[in-house]
C-alpha cells in the first residue's frame, strides 16, 4: 500500500544541452518515483533517477504520439496514487507552449499537490547559443514568442500581427508553415528582413540556415533543416556572433 502523498511536479528540462538544467530540477528528478518524460529532453538527465524511479516515455512528435494528451493526464493521477512523487519532465519551460498548466489543472480536480520547475525556454536559449540577441538597442525594443502550430494545427494569427510590428519574432513549432510564415512576411513588406532557423538547438547536432524572407525557404531545402527547429525573424539575426569556442572552452574545463 502506498502511503506517500500523491504528488506531481511538472519540470522543465531546458532546451537540449544537458547542462542547461536547473539545480531545483535535478533535486526534483532525484526525489521522483515516477518520471513521465518528453521526445525533446535530453535523456542524459535520465540519469539522476534513482534505480527505482519508473521511466515512462509519453513523448510526442509530428504525426506520432506515444500517448494522447488525456491519456498522459489520466497517467500522473494513477501513478501518482500507486507510488507518490510523479514528474513530468517537459523540454525547455513547461509553461511556455509546453501543456503543463492544462496537467496541473486537469490533476489537481484528483486532490494531487502540484508544483512547477521552471526550465530555460528554447525561445531564448536556442537564439543566444547562435550568437543572436533576441533584443539589442538600435535593433529590437521587444520580441514575441509565438507558436507556428495551434490547437486547430493552423499557423497564429499572430503572425501576421507581429509581422507588422519593428520587433524580434520567435517562431516555435513552425516548420511545417514555413511558406505561409513567408507569405506573410513578404506582404508585409518584410521580404528583406533577416532570418535564422537553428534546428537542434544547444545539442551537439545543432544546425543553423541564415538567410532573408526571400531566401530562407531555399537555404531550407539546402541545408535539409527540418524539425525540431526554431525561426528567428528580424534585425537581431544580423547581430549574430561566433560563440561557439567560447562554450567549447566552458565545456572542456
């Protein structure tokens, strides 16, 4: 019989590299008895899980789902209920596009303690690893986040507001709509503006395009980038700097 309180913490993982994860969320893996976890984390934090921590992957890619949603909300109750502490394990922040507020709503009418790690969102991350600022004076004042996917799997309205706007656009989960994000752009007299997709972003097979809306779409299909992959959209991409030697020698020390 299980007499620990049934519990979840919803953690973020951060955006790839291993070591961009919190103190606060390894305590939270350490202590877990459960782990439901994510296609995107990096599954070398795995290791911080006790031998007796269950591992259950309920990741989700385009097209392929190990789980439905509803499902894995009905998983966090019942193993929370047969063994106590359940983590759900989300890339980058789990409340950026992440679903983990709707867990923590959907757990919650089911009596559980719920807490949440933040984790370092790739919206930001991934863009500061190329070098690029997602906001700079003399270049960008503000920066939106936007999803490339909806619920109803449409490309945002948003978009097209912030396509008219002076400010940084980060895309998620837009490759798919990447010639609808062009489109948009292009008739917002943007054709010009410059563009960075980094797919993998912070890993160790991290691959970058950079290019314009009028040229992005080729160097795409060049560069064979696909998902997971982000889109940067304006000024600041030109301000990318070469930094990977600098976290070379941070890793080698």
């Amino acid at each position: 019989m299980n007499l620990k309180t049934p519990k979840l913490t919803v953690v973020g993982a951060g955006p790839g590299d291993e070591d961009l994860i919190t103190l606060k969320a390894i305590k939270a893996i350490e202590s877990a008895d459960v782990i439901l976890f994510d296609a995107l984390i990096n599954e070398n934090l795995l290791k911080y899980t006790s031998q007796d921590t269950e591992l259950i992957f309920v990741g989700k890619r385009k097209g392929c789902y190990a789980f439905q949603q509803e499902q894995i909300n009905e998983l966090i109750v019942s193993k929370a209920k047969e063994k106590g502490h359940v983590v759900r394990l989300k890339g980058g922040d789990p409340f950026i596009f992440g679903r983990g507020a709707e867990e923590i709503d959907y757990v919650r009418a089911f009596g559980l303690e719920t807490y949440v790690v933040p984790g370092i969102s790739s919206s930001v991350a991934v863009p500061a690893y190329q070098g690029i600022p997602l906001t700079k004076r003399g270049a960008s004042e503000s920066f939106w986040v936007i999803t490339g996917t909806t619920k109803k799997h449409k490309l945002s309205s948003d978009v097209a507001l912030a396509a008219k706007s002076n400010a940084t656009v980060v895309i998620l989960m837009g490759m798919s709509k990447l010639g609808e994000i062009v489109k948009i752009f292009s008739e917002a007299n943007k054709q010009d503006s410059a563009v960075a997709v980094i797919q993998n972003g912070t890993r160790q097979d991290e691959n970058v395009g950079i290019g314009t809306i009028n040229t992005i779409e080729s160097i795409v299909a060049e560069k064979q980038l696909s998902s997971p992959a982000i889109i940067v959209i304006g000024d600041v991409v030109k301000e990318r700097a070469t930094l990977s030697s600098i976290y070379n020698e941070i890793a080698e020390k």
